[in-house]
C-alpha cells in the first residue's frame, strides 16, 4: 500500500538560517524522510529482534513487507533502549561473539529479565571493573566458572554470590554421572520387538556349556582391570600421590583418579548399536514371514523393488534369525546403561519415569547399597530444589558430608 500524504512547505525569511525550506512534520506517522510508517518499522524491528537479519527479511517477504536483511539490521542499531537503573540482582555468564574463538560476558537484570550489558572479555578483571562502577549489586548470580567468581569477589566483595537453579539442577546431573561412574551396576534386561531383531551376528542364542572364546576374551580383559584398580589403590596407599602413581604404571592420570573414586573395577562402558541398510526394510520382512513367505530370494527381490540396495547375504542372515526361532517373539538382552540414561533414573521425579525405566530404577537399587544411598541423596537434594526448602539445605549438607560416596 502507498500512502500520499500532501504536506505544507515553509520558507524562513532569517538571511543568516542554513534551512531556508521547511517541510510539515508528521509526528506518530512517519519519520522525516522516511519510506516506511513508524508502525511498519517497529514491526520489522520487533522481527529482527526475535529473529535477526537474514531471517527476519525472508518473514517480511511472506507478510509481504519486503525489506532487505541490512535494513532490519539498521533498524535495530536505530532502536531506543530504555536504561535499566540501579541494578540489584544480576546474572552473569559466557557471552559468544564467535563461538569457539572469542567470547565475552553478557550481564543480565534477573528482576526484569532484561539484558543490562555485554563485556568485551570474558576476564574477570573486566566483570571486576563494571561492578565496580555499579556499585547498586548486592547479589550476583553465576555458573561454576572460577572467572566470574573472582570477577564478583574483586568488584563487589559485599554482594553475595548464588547459582540459580537450571545451574543447581545441571550440577546435580554432572556429580550424578560421576557417582554412577564409580558404581559396579548390573546390567539390566533391554525387551527389544522382533521387528527390530538383530543380525545374526548379534542374535541371542543359547549358551553353550563351555566357555567361548568371545567370553574368555572378556573374562580376561576384566581380570586385566582388576589387577590394574588393585595395583593403582596399593601403590597410592603408598605414596599418596596419584602423578606418582601414574608414571610408576605408565598410565595418565585421569585413569588413576578415576579408579580411586570408584568403590569397585569400573566395568567398560557400553558400545552403540551399529545400524544397518536393512534396518528400514525389516518391519516388512517380518510381516512377510508371518504371512507364510520364508524364502530369502523371494525376500530380497521384493525389498529390492521398495528400493533396497544392500546385499542378498544380509537378508539371507536376517532370514535365518528368524528361521532359528519357532515363532517370532521379543528379545530380552541384558545390557549397561550409558551415563547418559543414569543420570536420568537417579535425577529424574519418578513419575517422570516410564515402567520400564521403573523397572530398571528397582533392578539397580537393589543390586547396590551405594545405589540406593546415591538415589536418596540426589532425589532429596532435588526436591530442596523444587520445593525452594532452603532450611533443610543445612542438614542436607551435613548428612553428604558423612556419605561413603567420594564424589559427594
């Protein structure tokens, strides 16, 4: 839409006035010069800040507003912002100028949720100095960096220092994976649908009598890693020195501090499932097979006409899982849990919990007294959380201080 506003023009009869010509104002409705209304341009303006340049431009185009990218750009270097005032209670964290390479520090009002400032430098000899200059902070908010807590204690030595919550709960899941690390957990049972079934290089089938040789390599490696947590706990009772400890049995000190923390042999930790080109094609064979064909050829051709482009021999070896078992039915596979899934189970509410993480939750709490201590702590210490009980924090405190958990 184009607006054509007729406007009055004025001559100044001052000899000595630069302006000899004036135009008519049009105050609440456009700038002077301007191609665009004010509201169209707190529109745009109001895009770019949710969404920046190039993607801002390409939303006005569908509003059929269409402006370049540099233009909402300039429109957010034009805009007016309000100053904040005394600032009482802020946040401070990493603030990414480009990410991996330089960083600075963004400083934020936590009564209004507004931002107040970006620091050049993520120093704290700089957060130092703008506190020093905003004398009003009485408390300051902040992440585990070192950094900024030596930036609040030179600049505002009086103001108090707290982590807010997402920060708590992110500390809870971090000491959570390093308790669980130490922990000797069992494995737990995995049902997996048949319309998933492995190949038949990772079936299940039944256990021979003697020992194999893929289990007589395992049992060897955990012999090996129990000689080593034993060698590392004796020669540390020795010399109290985990460097030492390290150069006398060649390995890197992250090893050593890692089998000191745990209260038995860490066990290894669980390798992802490895996926295949048939995988997308197996629902399909295993309806096929129900419905009577069990021909891997006749298989093969037809999955190569949905557009399968792997070999005949994986279909073959599928199809000979599937011709071991009498009927198909559920795999049971006893598995580890990665860190990742830990860290939920022990920090997650329990009704957040589907069954079967309820069932896996039961099955490690009662293989492990450490287990279940660990649980109680981590689900008390989120409910202080939740529940903004502060005056049990104490006693929190007191109780993990007496835990046989190191970590805690």
């Amino acid at each position: 839409m184009v607006v054509h506003w007729r406007i009055r023009k004025f001559r100044c009869i001052n000899p000595n006035c630069r302006h000899r010509v004036f135009a008519e104002r049009i105050p609440g409705f456009a700038r002077p010069h301007a191609r665009r209304t004010e509201r169209l341009d707190q529109l745009l303006t109001r895009i770019g800040v949710f969404l920046g340049g190039e993607a801002g431009a390409r939303l006005a185009r569908d509003l059929h507003t269409p402006v370049s990218p540099d233009t909402i750009l300039r429109l957010l270097y034009r805009m007016e912002i309000s100053p904040c005032g005394n600032v009482r209670v802020i946040g401070v964290d990493e603030w990414a100028w480009r990410k991996g390479h330089r960083y600075g520090t963004i400083v934020c009002d936590l009564e209004t949720g507004r931002p107040v400032e970006i620091l050049p430098e993520a120093r704290a000899e700089v957060l130092a100095n703008w506190l020093r200059e905003h004398s009003s902070v009485t408390i300051v908010s902040r992440d585990r960096s070192g950094t900024f807590a030596d930036g609040a204690k030179a600049g505002a030595p009086n103001a108090i220092q707290v982590a807010d919550r997402w920060h708590l709960f992110k500390n809870l899941g971090d000491l959570a994976e390093r308790v669980v690390s130490t922990l000797s957990l069992p494995p737990v049972p995995v049902e997996e649908d048949s319309q998933q079934a492995l190949p038949v290089a990772e079936t299940r089938q039944t256990k021979p009598a003697g020992e194999n040789r893929k289990d007589a390599r395992k049992r060897q490696s955990q012999q090996r890693r129990q000689e080593r947590y034993d060698a590392i706990h004796a020669l540390y009772a020795k010399t109290r020195s985990i460097h030492a400890v390290a150069r006398e049995l060649g390995v890197c000190r992250h090893t050593v501090r890692k089998y000191l923390r745990a209260s038995e042999c860490p066990q290894p930790k669980p390798r992802a499932k490895r996926k295949s080109i048939l995988d997308p094609y197996r629902d399909y064979l295993i309806r096929r097979w129900s419905e009577g064909c069990q021909n891997a050829a006749a298989l093969y051709r037809e999955i190569t006409e949905l557009g399968y482009t792997g070999s005949q021999t994986l279909v073959k070896d599928f199809v000979a899982t599937l011709r071991r078992r009498s009927h198909v039915e559920p795999l049971v596979r006893y598995r580890r849990l990665p860190a990742a899934k830990l860290r939920k189970l022990f920090t997650q509410p329990p009704e957040k919990l589907n069954e079967t993480e309820h069932q896996w939750l039961e099955l490690l709490l009662n293989a492990s007294d450490a287990a279940r201590e660990a649980y109680s702590f981590f689900q008390e210490f989120r409910a202080l959380l939740t529940n903004r009980q502060a005056d049990g924090l104490l006693a929190w405190l007191e109780r993990a201080g007496r835990s046989s958990l190191e970590p805690i």
